[in-house]
C-alpha cells in the first residue's frame, strides 16, 4: 500500500469515527472524495476535500466538519499538524518518517511500485496503428503507434487484461489500387518498361512484391485482365505489406496480440449481423439523405440508403452505412467490427487520427447502441507530427513516395527518442519533431533530461561501489528536509500512473518523469556548492549509504515509468 492509499485509508477511518458518534450520517457516498499533494507545497504534504464534498449531504457547515475531520486525522502518529483552509479544506503535514517509510516502500516494491489493480482483471481492447496496409510505416502513423502501445502498457500495469489490436483496412478501394500498384511491378519484374500513372502508388518497396510474384507465376498475368488477376494481387500484396509494416513495428518495440481483417470482417456476414441488430432495436432505417447544402448539384437525386438514427445521439444527421452500390461505407464497416470486438471484452479503446473526429459522436453512439451501454469505449484523437530538420519542414507523400520512413526515423536518432518525443505532449496536440532538438544534450530535451538523470544516478552508484561503499536501507533517518522533499516527488509516481490509467493518458508518465527529473538534477545541483551535499561522503558512509539508497530508488521509479512508455533507461550518457 503506497502512501497515498495509505491516508486515504486514513481519511475513510476518520470518517468511519464520525459516523460512529453520530457527526455524519453512515449512507454518505464517498467516492468524489480525493486525497492529493496541494498545489502549493508550502500548504503541507497532503490535502484532502472531504468536509467540502460532504457537508452539503450531511446537511452540516463544510469548515465545522473540517475542524471535526482534522480532530481525528491528529491523532495519527505520522501527522504532524491539520489546518483547515477556506472553506473547509483540510491541508495535512507529515512526520518526515512518513516519507522515509514511502522510500523503503518503493525499495521492497522495485518493479511494482505504481503497479495497481484498479483494472481489476476486466478485459480492454486497444486497437492502435490499423495503417492501410499500402506501403511501409512512416511518421503520420508514429504517434499515434507509440500512444497505444504505450496506453497498453499503462493499462496492463493498472491491473486490465489487456489486448493489442491492428484492424487491416483491407477492404476498401485502396487495395485495389495497391493490386494495380504491384501488377506494375510485376511486368517490370518481366522486362517491361513501365510508367505508373498518376493514382497509383510509386514507392521502390513494390519492386520486391513484384518480383516475387513475377517468380512465383513467370508471365501468367503479363497481359491477363484485370479480373483474373487482381484478388490474387490484392491478397499477395497486402500479405507482403503487413509483414512490412510488422518488421517497421517491431523496431520500435511494438507488438500486437490480435491483427483483424475488415475483408473477413466482411465476408463472415459480421456487418450484416450488427445491421440486423440495430434493426431489430429500430436504430436503423431505409430513407433518404437530404440534398447536400452550400452547392448546386445538377444531376443529384434522393436515395433510399439503410441509416443509423445517429441524430437521436447529437449528431446533425442520420448516417448512412451503405452506399449506393450496396457496398459499405467506412461508419458501416466500423459499426461491424466495434460490433465484433466488443462481444468478448469489458472496454475498448481505439486511438485514431485527428482527421477522424467528426465520426467520433456517431460511432460511441453506435457502440452504445450494440452493447446496450455494457461495453465502455472510449476514441482517443492523435494530431499529426510536423516533421522537421534544422527547423525546416520535411514533406511527406505515401503516393509519390518521397515520405520518411519510419524505419529511417529510429535508425537516425533511436527507438527510445522517438518514443519519449512522442508523449511529451497530449495525443490531440499538435507536436514538431526535430531531428535536432530531439537529440540535443540540453534541460530543453525532455528526453535527454530524463536519461541524464538516470545515468548520473547509474554512475554514481559504480563509482561509490569502486570506493567500497553502496545503499544502505538502515540509515535513512539521517535524511533531511532536501532529501525529503525528492523522496516526495518520488512518491508522486503511483497517483500518477492511476490518474493516467483512468484517463486513458500516457503523456502524463513523460511529464511526471521530466519533473521527477527536474527534482533530482536540483538535489544534485547542491552538492555543487555545498560539498556537504554530495552522494559520496568517504568521511561519512552512513549518511552515503542512506543518500545512495534513496538515489538507487529515484532510478527505480525512473526505470518503471520509462518501462511504461517503451523506453530503456540509459545507464551511461
């Protein structure tokens, strides 16, 4: 139990003493109750808001229940002074023994600390990446690999059961396209001279496909139609993709558990069966769209369509699922495979671009609807990379296959920097990556800031183990107010993976570890000054050990929220 459950337990059995004499009535719903650091430090330790969020229901004054509240809350050993603020906050000071305990914890926890189980086992489907399988990953598809993977992990840490899915757009008219893309190849692979039109897609990583296919079928489909080859292409090409787009994955340590085809999607009857579904409950219904607003269309005319009621859940419109020619639009296809996924798990979320969000409404509307509410799902929006070099824009074209890659990007500048850089700010933020600034040894580098503290941290170590010396867990008494205050920063960690994990927001671990960072680089800064302050004391190995042992566990809690972003923490610098 880490310090802050520890004095939320705390608040909950003064409270209990409360009910017991008759100050509060006993069916009072506590959960809106929250125990955190105050904003200013100079407050104390921890604040809690509990007369504020129950007086009212009580029907008593919120500062006359405060006064009660800190009365009991005093009588804890390790409180060393309750002060109601306002209006009935109440601001709490710890005995430094407190703190020093948290320490310890975090010493016998290592791996686990910040480890929770508010998941409490429930299944959650993250379904990130999900690119059109036409090509190789470049950095439109970055962050937004790096958000979910590391919400994954977030979540598998925060006690979820988790599952890691790519949904294979291979449906759509873009595979065909790609079928076109590589039968170009192929009759190159032949001898053929070949000039790709415009609309095909013209990058070299088709030449490989083409050639194997050319290989494995000789000139069989040099001048066959279109028709005789083309699902044989599209298969073979989006196969040959896929493997592509894992290998570029998988350089950035990214894995998934589950990989879906929206063409088997489709030819299960999978969408057929979530339209005879919302049928069924009258959400959807065969009547026309209204004529488009803003221009004069000459040769329009009305349509009967099969449409999903989504204007009952805020939207403008009802929408359709089916186009004209019978085949599915993208709301329909994705209505059938959030029908799918959701039979076998508690939670979903799906991580999408930015250019998605005005179908983010209707689709939780239609999830809802399918799951009757059972299943909570959630969108998180990723805003595309402004890629740069030397301050100068990087253009990127998938068609004309001049983009970055992906696989160019980590083979620059490194797995771990593309992963921090890519949660140092919220997902649907918009965000540059200079491949300058992103390596630059300097405090402006969250990424750099973080492992430097680390390193330091590692160095330190080897260089007190040279001298004969190392942590010690008995001396820690002997700390004093700067050592606590970094110890408290320290214990931050586990309400910040929770809060995180509840939110579905990894970026948070990044800014926590730049201000843990930050903290520690401080702590360090003193010795500069004061030798007094140093680590390393050869006239005073008690003090050492006791200082090295916090140290050793500043690096832990480092190392388990860089673990959780995907990032290996550096040991040397």
């Amino acid at each position: 139990m880490t310090l802050f459950e520890k004095f939320a337990a705390h608040v909950d059995h003064a409270l209990d003493a409360l009910v017991a004499n008759g100050a509060l009535p006993a069916d009072l719903d506590r959960r809106n109750v929250t125990l955190e650091p105050p904003r200013d430090t100079s407050h104390g330790d921890l604040a809690t808001n509990a007369a504020m969020v129950l007086a009212k229901p009580a029907g008593t004054n919120p500062r006359a229940l405060a006064e009660s509240l800190a009365a009991e809350l005093a009588k804890l050993d390790v409180v060393s002074g309750v002060e109601v603020a306002g209006p009935g906050f109440l601001n709490l000071r710890l005995d430094p023994s407190a703190w020093i305990d948290e320490l310890r914890a975090i010493g016998q926890s290592g791996d686990n600390y910040g480890r929770s189980h508010i998941g409490d086992g429930k299944a959650v489907n993250v379904e990130y990446v999900s690119a059109n399988p036409t090509g190789p990953m470049h950095m439109g598809h970055c962050r937004g690999a790096v958000v979910g993977d590391a919400l994954a992990s977030l979540l598998e840490y925060s006690g979820f059961k988790v599952i890691r899915e790519y949904y294979i757009n291979d449906a759509g008219g873009q595979v065909d396209t790609l079928a076109r893309s590589v039968h170009l190849r192929y009759c190159e692979a032949l001898g053929r001279d070949i000039e790709i039109p415009d609309g095909l897609y013209p990058g070299d990583y088709l030449i490989p496909v083409g050639q194997r296919l050319a290989n494995e079928f000789g000139n069989q489909f040099l001048d066959a139609p279109e028709s005789e080859w083309l699902v044989l292409f599209r298969k073979a090409a989006v196969a040959d993709m896929m493997e592509m787009i894992k290998a570029d994955l998988a350089l950035l340590g990214i894995h998934h558990d589950l990989f879906s085809s929206e063409a088997e999607l489709h030819d299960a009857g999978k969408a057929d069966a979530a339209e005879a579904e919302l049928r069924a409950r009258g959400l959807i219904y065969d009547g026309e769209l209204e004529k488009p607003k803003g221009k004069e269309i000459e040769d329009w005319e009305p349509v009967t369509l099969p449409l999903f009621r989504s204007t009952q859940f805020g939207d403008d419109q009802d929408r359709p699922i089916k186009k004209s020619n019978g085949s599915w639009t993208y709301f329909g296809a994705d209505l059938a495979y959030h029908y799918q996924k959701s039979r076998n798990v508690d939670a979903m979320v799906d991580i999408w671009g930015a250019d998605h969000a005005g179908t983010v409404k209707r689709i939780k509307a239609a999830v809802n609807a399918l799951t009757e509410g059972k299943v909570q799902f959630d969108v998180k929006l990723v805003q595309m990379v402004r890629l740069l070099r030397g301050g100068e824009p990087v253009k990127m074209s998938k068609r004309s296959g001049s983009f970055v890659t992906l696989s160019e990007m980590v083979e620059e500048v490194g797995k771990d920097v593309v992963r921090f850089t890519m949660l140092t700010r919220k997902s649907d933020a918009q965000m540059d990556f200079d491949f300058a600034k992103v390596v630059e040894a300097s405090k402006d580098n969250p990424v750099f800031y973080v492992q430097y503290a680390h390193a330091r941290i590692q160095s330190t170590l080897r260089k007190a183990q040279a001298e004969g010396m190392g942590p010690d867990v008995a001396q820690l008494g002997l700390l004093g107010d700067e050592e606590v205050s970094l110890i408290r920063e320290a214990a931050n960690f586990p309400r910040i993976i929770e809060a995180a994990a509840k939110a579905s927001e990894p970026h948070r671990i990044a800014f926590y570890l730049s201000d843990l960072a930050a903290a520690f680089h401080s702590y360090w800064n003193l010795g500069n000054d004061q030798p007094d302050k140093r680590f390393i004391l050869a006239q005073n190995p008690a003090l050492t050990g006791a200082r090295l042992f916090m140290a050793a566990n500043i690096g832990q809690v480092i190392r388990n929220g860089l673990r959780l972003m995907g990032v290996e923490a550096a040991n040397s610098m």
